[in-house]
C-alpha cells in the first residue's frame, strides 16, 4: 500500500478550512453531497475547458437553510465576471436551473497565479498538449513560482513524455516542501494533459511559507555591471582599465658612494 497522504486533506480542518461549509441530516447528506460535485463539474466545464478560459481555481460552497452561496476564485475574474456582470447572471440562473434552490454568486480574485497550484498545473498541463518541452516546461514553473515568493515548489509529469513509447517519470524541484509540517502552507493539485499519444499526469506542490506568514516575491538577479573578472576591465566592461605603476626594488639601490645599501 502507499503511504501518500494529500497535502490538503492532511491539514484540513487544522490550518486550512473546508471547500464546502454546511451541515445536513442523514437523509439530505447525499443529496447535498451529489450537488456540489456537479456545480463544481458544472463550473470546471464552464470556464477551465473551453475558450475564453476564466481560471477558476476553486469553487467554495456555503450552504443555508433554503440559500446556496457560490464563491469562485479565478486568476482572470473579468472573464467570469463579464460586460456589465452578464456572465454572472447567466451562471447564477444555470445553476439555479442545476440545483433547483436560490443561489448567490460571488467572484474573488486570485493575487498570485504564480503561487496556485491549480493554476500552474493546468498551465503545465496547457503547454504539454502545444508539444512543448515538458523539462523547459517544468523548469520554467518552478522558477516563476520561485520567483513569486515561494519557498519551494515540486512538479511531477508521468506518461509518454515526449511521445516516448514507454510511460515515465520526471519531477523537477525547487526549494524546501515539508509536506509533514502543518504549520506549512503546501498547496497541491493535479490536471491532466490530453495529448495526441496519450493522457500525461501532472502533480504540482507548492510551499508557500507558514499559514499567516507573509509572502515576499523574490526580485530578479541584477546583472553585473562589469565584465568577466572580478574588478572588470574585461570585454563588455563600463569602467576602464587603469594602468598600473611599476614598482621598483629599492632593495639594491646603490648609495651615494656607490655600493649597496644594507637591506
């Protein structure tokens, strides 16, 4: 048997709150249940599939006695949002016609894609079915969420990488990911990526420091101003050379009556 455990049901309930927040009877339990897996089906089809994609990265589910509330977080709310709130009002009446209750849309934007796992696991996911490079890919992610603040990130790809005839692995990590620690804020996720040879799986970690602490984005590394070398002067160099003085050896200078002076 594995030991895997999932980064987010493990802190569930201890630092991190839940996805869905209402109680039901033993009776309306399945039912409720059944409801929010085909809103989040419904919403994931809506604006994660199909073009012009909103990023919506989780589906937060609040239920009342006779009132649904919908919260989404997406990395491009004018999408869901629409001209005018249009789209809002046409996924609240869909929804509505799905559920058969009043339901309240709300929209919340995500500061940081670069941090969301699911966000870089769908993008990941994105340029493996361009044919992208899926080492440049992988590479190029984990910089960027390097880059945002984070203090590690770990991405794994298994399938026909590259088209290859027999399926792998290939993970590539950045950082520190204590996934044992729950004062550790790890996100995680996992997308899949349809490609013309076969389905890839993708897994994103991300450590984004301590629940409460705050993330500070890393600034790119400034270029040297000078060329190769330590003090410069070399090819490409701003500052130029400066000439050295010879030095002369006075050790053996002669005196004024012509021999030697004693060192």
């Amino acid at each position: 048997m594995g030991q895997k455990v999932s980064p987010i049901g493990f802190r569930t309930g201890i630092t991190r709150g839940w996805d869905s927040t209402w109680f039901a009877s033993k009776a309306d339990y399945g039912t409720f249940l059944v409801e929010d897996q085909k809103i989040r089906k419904f919403i994931d089809k809506k604006f994660n599939r199909q073009m012009p994609k909103g990023g919506v990265a989780k589906t937060e589910i609040i239920r009342t006695r006779n009132e649904v509330t919908v919260t989404l977080h997406s990395a491009r709310p004018g999408v869901v949002i629409g001209p005018r709130g249009g789209e809002v009002d046409k996924l609240r009446e869909e929804i509505e016609a799905l559920t058969g209750r009043k339901v309240t849309v709300n929209v919340v934007e995500v500061k940081d894609p670069d941090l969301n796992a699911f966000l870089i696991g769908e993008a990941v996911a994105e340029q493996l079915c361009k044919r992208a490079s899926f080492r440049r890919t992988m590479k190029q992610f984990c910089e960027s969420a390097m880059n945002a603040g984070a203090k590690g990130v770990k991405i794994l790809c298994s399938g026909r990488l590259g088209g290859a005839e027999i399926a792998r692995r290939e993970t590539q990590r950045k950082g520190s990911i204590p996934l044992h620690t729950l004062d550790a804020d790890v996100d995680y996720a996992q997308a899949r990526a349809e490609t013309t040879y076969g389905t890839i799986g993708i897994k994103v970690w991300v450590h984004r420091g301590l629940f409460g602490e705050a993330i500070v984005a890393k600034q790119a590394p400034r270029r040297r101003p000078f060329g190769r070398g330590e003090g410069g002067g070399g090819e490409g160099s701003s500052r130029p050379r400066q000439a050295s003085r010879p030095q002369t050896d006075t050790s053996a200078a002669p005196t004024e009556g012509g021999s030697p002076q004693a060192s």
